[in-house]
C-alpha cells in the first residue's frame, strides 16, 4: 500500500527510474523532480545502480558478423552536417512556473488552455494523453481560488497530486510548490487551497470516490 507522503515513496520513484510507470504518472514524476533535487538525486542514484547491474550480467552471444553487418550500415549513411557552436546563455536560477515536462504537453500560456469549469473557484484541464497502453490513467491541470476545493472523497485508486504554484491544505497536512501528495483508498480528506490558491497537477488512475450525501449523487457521474 502506498504511503502518503510530501514526497514519493521509493517505489514510485524506483517505478519511474525503471520505465514502469505509465505515461500519466511519469509526467507528474518528471514534472515533480524538475522542482525537487533531492528525488532528482535519488533516482539518478537508481539508474546508477541499474546500470551497474547491467553490467554485471553475461552477455548473449551473437552472429560474429552482426558488428560488420552494422558497420556496412554506418558507412552507407550521408554525413550528418556540422552543428553550429552553441552560445553560452546564463540561465536562471529559478525553475519556470511550468518546468519542462509538462510544457511539453501543454505549452507556457495558461491562459491558452480551455480550462473547464468545475464549480465556482475550481477549473481544470484535462491534458491530451497518448492512446496506447502506456496512456493508462488521466493528468489534468487544476485551478483552485482561495478557500475551494474538492468535496471529501477517496479514491479507487491512486491519486497523485503535485504543487506548481500556491498551495493546498488536506488532512494530511500542508502542501506547496514542488510538494507531490500521494494518495490511495485508505486516505479520505478535502484538499482546499490556501489563501493565495493553488494551481496543481493531478494524475488518477480510476475515479474518485466522493463520501457523505454529496457522494450518493456524484459517484454515479464520476468517470476520472
């Protein structure tokens, strides 16, 4: 069972390090260690110790002409024309409001994006996925103005949800920019944006399960 946390637990972050997540959930990791160093440093660590095992495994013998087959290949290739020496350019600092993973997807205008709405206060965007089994799951983008959020609920699933700008507040304790909530169906809680609200990536892998009367006659509709 997944351990709700600021952070991602190791198994998500070992999941990421070895291609086992699908695209949805890779996203929100990639996007996530763009604004945490120290799960960048973890996972490097991770690769490393994958490479190393690599390394360590016996090689399968093949066709003594398949490196001269490869060879004949290169030689048959028009050279690849001289790149032109970058210039140095002093980059900032700071991390962009939407770091690169996800402006992959979804640009660097927010104001571009047809946002839905949802309620008052609570937009959100739901971002074009690929159609292929690594799709599994759903990302959008979610747009809270101060004091709103989401009814209770809890999830069939799991629920990941990452701080890009501002901040919420759930039951499971404060949450701001870089901050990767993990959630499964053992977590019940009401996030809410803080005062200066909150703009967040969240990635489902089922729908949400709302408790309480309100749940009775949204479930019904909940899809993701």
């Amino acid at each position: 069972m997944t351990v709700p946390t600021h952070h991602p637990g190791d198994t998500l972050l070992i999941d990421y390090a070895g291609g086992a997540l699908g695209e949805a959930a890779s996203l929100i990791v990639a996007t996530h260690l763009a604004l945490c160093p120290c799960c960048r440093l973890n996972v490097a660590e991770m690769e490393a110790v994958g490479g190393a095992l690599l390394e360590s495994i016996e090689p399968e013998e093949v066709d003594p002409a398949c490196l001269e087959t490869v060879l004949a290949r290169l030689d048959d290739l028009p050279p690849l024309p001289r790149a032109p020496k970058p210039k140095l350019v002093c980059q900032p600092a700071e991390v962009p409001l939407l770091p690169e993973p996800l402006r992959r997807y979804v640009g660097n205008d927010l104001s571009r994006l047809p946002w839905k709405r949802l309620m008052r206060g609570m937009d959100c965007y739901d971002i074009p996925l690929g159609s292929g089994p690594e799709s599994r799951g759903k990302a959008r983008l979610m747009r809270l103005a101060s004091g709103v959020g989401p009814p209770h609920h809890t999830h069939r699933g799991i629920e990941l949800t990452l701080v890009l700008d501002g901040g919420f507040t759930d039951d499971l304790g404060q949450f701001a920019r870089g901050d990767l909530s993990v959630a499964d169906d053992s977590v019940r809680h009401r996030p809410v944006a803080d005062e200066e609200g909150c703009l967040c990536l969240a990635v489902t892998d089922a729908p949400l399960r709302f408790t309480g009367a309100l749940g009775l006659i949204l479930n019904p509709f909940v899809k993701f």
